[in-house]
C-alpha cells in the first residue's frame, strides 16, 4: 500500500528540522520523529537537538557570562565604581539559559505544527526500508512509513570506558549546561589518542573535564574559570589537534579544512594567562568517590613517570561524540556505516547505500560537524527531493570560532594544510600581532591577538585562508567568510576600507609576510 508519508525525519536536531520544515513548504506529508534518551546522570531535555539543547546555545550564554566577569574588571579603569569583592552566582545564570533554552524547544514545536508537520515524540527504529517502529513513553507501538527517510540523529558524548568509575561519577556536556547549582572543582580530560585535556577548578566547586573534544574543552574550561572557578586542562599531547588536524573534510573536493597548530597553541597560552592552568601529557586512569562525596581523580603523568591525584565535586568528559545510530537498527535495511566511526555515509548528495534513505548532519562521514552546515544540508536536501533543485551542499570555505575566553575563528585553509596542498614556494602568509582598542585603558594583555591570512602567492594572490583571534573573532570571521567563499584576494582585500577604530579593519592592512622574518606587531592607529 500507499506509505502514511513522504518523508520522515528520525531526529529532531537542527538539520533535521530545517529538512522536514523545507519539506513541507512544498506541500509534503512530513513528519519528525525524535526522542531523547536521558544521559547516564539523567538529563533529559526538549525538541531542538544538541545545539540548542547542550551545545551552541547554552555554551554562547555561559561563554558571555564569563566575558561580562573580566568586563566588570575592565569597568573600573574606565572610571566604574565596582564593589568588591564580585561574586557569580550560578543557579541565576543557569535558570536564565534554560529557560531561554525552553522558549526555543516550545518554538520549535509551533513551527512543526504550524508547518503541518507531524511530530512524534518516540525513539524509532527500522524494521523495513519504509517503515520504522517505535514505542511511545506509555508503551504503545506506533508505526511510521514513508517514502523517504532522513536520518539526523546526531551524536552524543562518549565516556572513557576504560577509565574506572568514569560513567558511574563523571558527567558530560549533556549535564553541565543543565546543573541548577555550581559544579565547583571540575577536572576536565579529553584522553584519546590524538589529544587529552583535564579541568580542574577549585575555588568554590570542583570541576574535572576529560575528553577529546578539544573544542568543547577549552571553551567549557573558558568560561568556567572566567566564572571564578579555579580550573585545570590536563592534556595529553596538542591543544586543539581535533579541531585543528582535517576535521572538516569537503566530501565534493576532499579539502581539508585544518586550523593550525600556532594558533591553538596562542589560545592555550592566554588561557593560561587568565587563570586556567594546564597539565601536560597526563592520563586518568581511574575515579573515586571519597566520604566527603568529592571525587578523587588518579591519574599517570607521562613526563614524570609517576602517578598522581587530587580530587574535585565534579568530573567531566568531553571525549568526542559518537553518533547516535546503535538502536535505529540501521544494518536490517543495508545503510552502510563506516567501522570505525560508526558514521553513515553518504555521498555529494547526501544519499547513503540505500536509494531513498538520507542522512544530515553530525551523523555523516566526512562533513563538518558544525549547525549552520547541517541546517544547510538539510534544506538543500528536501529542495532536491521535493522542488526541482540540483543543487549540492557546498561544504568548501566554511567559518567556524571556539568560544575561548580570547575567541578564534577562521575559514579555509590552514597554513600547514595549504602548505601541503600547494607547496611552500607557492604559499604567502601575512599575519599581524595586534592590541584591541578596548584592551588599552583597561590595561589588559594583548600577547596572543594574532591574526593571519594564507594565500596563494602567484598570480592575483587568491585568499585560501583566514585565522583570526582576538574578540568577537565570530562576528570577524563571518563577514570575511563572503569575499573567501567568492575568491577573494590579497589585492582586493588590501584595497578594502578598514572601519576605524576596530580589530577588524587590522585585516585589511595585513602586510608583513612570515617568509620576511620582520616584526609583525601593529604599532600606532
């Protein structure tokens, strides 16, 4: 017979919903299946995905949070009378973020009913290529079939499984943007292969982040020691590899998207400079509940050759994320998944191995994963399907930032990875170290704002590459990200009027080259 649908999105993430909404502005019988399954601490949250939920969102706010603490610092060389000392209290800024957070889950529902799209709030799997089961949380079955299905069920945090008491006491991402009070001590460890980072913070609570989320480890271990809590990485070789090494692979031109390695190495040293420290080259090795309920973290410090402890109110992992598949039951119907990654993959046109099954999103092998592409994907995806349209998603030149105390954005390609690609005889860096206007009177440090720009070096000097840090490096990077994506140059850019006075407009007058050995520091307006 006839199937209920013509598409079914299983996952309620931003690629997703950008999907089944495009989906039904063509008149489509669509509908969202999504469900959450409560973290092993039990945080559960509403419709939107991870970005909304326990990523972008929540972190943004809390990252802001942080700033206005060294704002309120700055303000009294501007003249501000502030009385000391200033103390942060969690529980007001973690009801704000929720409840914004709450307002864009009930919005998402409008829209889907708005948009007559079916939603269903169950967890799914399939049980033929058209059609997929599911229970509902009083138990009763519901079945779905469609004509096409679009599976968006992004990722979640892995926990280090061979690290003992790891998911008995540790949290994750998915627990701290939920916390109604402060954390404390927090240790934060990212222990991978590639890269390791630990968070300990002790001024009033205790933090330990662990994992191999680089990303989410420095900003998260950012804002909370710009929060006041005393926080510590412990790393176990690079800063930032993960976002830095190819993460970003363009599935049309299998470009390398790679920050580098100078500039994680200049956000790992202001943060140092602002009050979080860093242990090098350390591995958990297990975690303990003491009397006191803290938890005691032990763990083996490879440049000294010995073990070590101390114990924090909380442990957190950010060991990377791992995609959201194991109960969809995706081998019964053939789509195939890459072993290692347990990834889907896809290929330009984001189909998988069987003809009229999809996937967006953080779920796909070799695609960035970032929101604004997802949504992207997701919505070129059902023009395609449903309104004529050819079009691909471009997944060349795109922007991104960490949300560092001092932020990093960058679009293309990194020097190393033009390097590689072009050669270095073909390749021009021209970088600058600057001092933000506002960092002047408040007498702040401006060692690490650093900026960048890799192009080719014959011909009419194409931008590849665009690394900026400094603040507000998003807002920098996003106008930028137009004239790269159009092929700007260093010529066009050069004649480009700067807006004075603004770290921005440093862009524009970028001209000592790296291959010149000249002082690159910015002096004078």
């Amino acid at each position: 017979g006839k199937n209920e649908y013509d598409l079914l999105v299983i996952g309620g993430g931003s690629g997703g919903l950008a999907c089944a909404k495009e989906a039904a502005q063509f008149g489509r019988r669509v509908a969202v299946l999504d469900y959450v399954e409560p973290s092993p601490q039990g945080t559960a949250w509403g419709l939107g995905g991870t970005c909304v939920n326990v990523g972008c969102i929540p972190k943004k706010l809390m990252h802001q949070a942080a700033l206005l603490g060294t704002a309120l610092k700055d303000a009294q060389h501007y003249g501000w009378n502030i009385s000391q000392p200033v103390h942060h209290t969690w529980s007001v800024m973690a009801q704000g973020v929720q409840n914004y957070v709450k307002s864009l889950n009930w919005g998402h529902r409008v829209q889907l009913q708005e948009k007559k799209v079916k939603y269903f709030n169950i967890k799914g799997s399939f049980s033929d290529p058209h059609t997929v089961r599911g229970l509902t949380k009083a138990g009763k079955e519901t079945v779905v079939t469609a004509d096409n299905i679009v599976i968006a069920t992004g990722g979640r945090p892995k926990y280090p499984v061979h690290v003992a008491g790891a998911l008995e006491y540790g949290i994750t991402s998915d627990d701290l943007f939920w916390l109604k009070e402060s954390p404390g001590k927090t240790w934060y460890l990212c222990p991978l292969v590639y890269y390791s980072y630990i968070v300990f913070i002790e001024i009033v609570v205790c933090i330990c982040l662990t994992g191999a989320s680089p990303d989410v480890s420095l900003e998260c271990a950012g804002f909370l020691t710009g929060l006041g809590l005393d926080t510590t990485v412990m790393m176990r070789s690079v800063p930032l590899r993960g976002f830095d090494q190819a993460s970003h692979i363009s599935k049309k031109h299998q470009i390398c998207f790679t920050t580098q390695q100078q500039m994680a190495s200049l956000v790992t040293e202001h943060m140092e400079s602002y009050g979080t420290k860093f242990l090098k080259r350390c591995f958990p090795t297990k975690v303990e509940k003491l009397k006191s309920n803290r938890l005691q973290v032990t763990w083996k410090n490879a440049d000294l050759d010995r073990e070590e402890t101390d114990s924090f109110n909380t442990v957190m992992w950010a060991v990377g994320r791992a995609p959201d598949t194991k109960t969809l039951n995706l081998e019964t119907v053939g789509v195939k998944t890459n072993s290692e990654t347990g990834k889907i993959i896809v290929d330009a046109s984001e189909a998988t191995s069987v003809p009229h099954i999809y996937a967006v999103g953080d779920i796909t092998e070799g695609c960035p994963e970032l929101t604004p592409t997802a949504i992207a994907a997701g919505k070129l995806l059902a023009q395609r399907l449903f309104g004529q349209s050819s079009e691909l998603m471009d997944y060349d030149n795109v922007p991104t930032t960490v949300f560092t105390p001092l932020e990093y954005g960058c679009v293309g390609l990194s020097e190393e990875a033009a390097v590689q690609r072009h050669g270095s005889d073909n390749i021009e860096v021209y970088h600058a170290y600057y001092k933000p206007l506002e960092f002047t009177v408040a007498e702040r440090d401006a060692t690490q704002c650093y900026m960048k720009m890799v192009c080719l070096r014959e011909r009419e000097q194409r931008i590849l590459g665009l690394h900026f840090i400094g603040p507000n490096a998003g807002e920098v990077i996003q106008g930028f990200a137009l004239g790269i994506k159009c092929g700007a140059t260093y010529p066009q850019m050069v004649k480009t009027v700067g807006i004075h006075p603004t770290c921005a407009e440093e862009v524009t007058k970028l001209h000592i080259t790296k291959r010149s050995g000249l002082d690159a520091t910015v002096t004078g307006c």
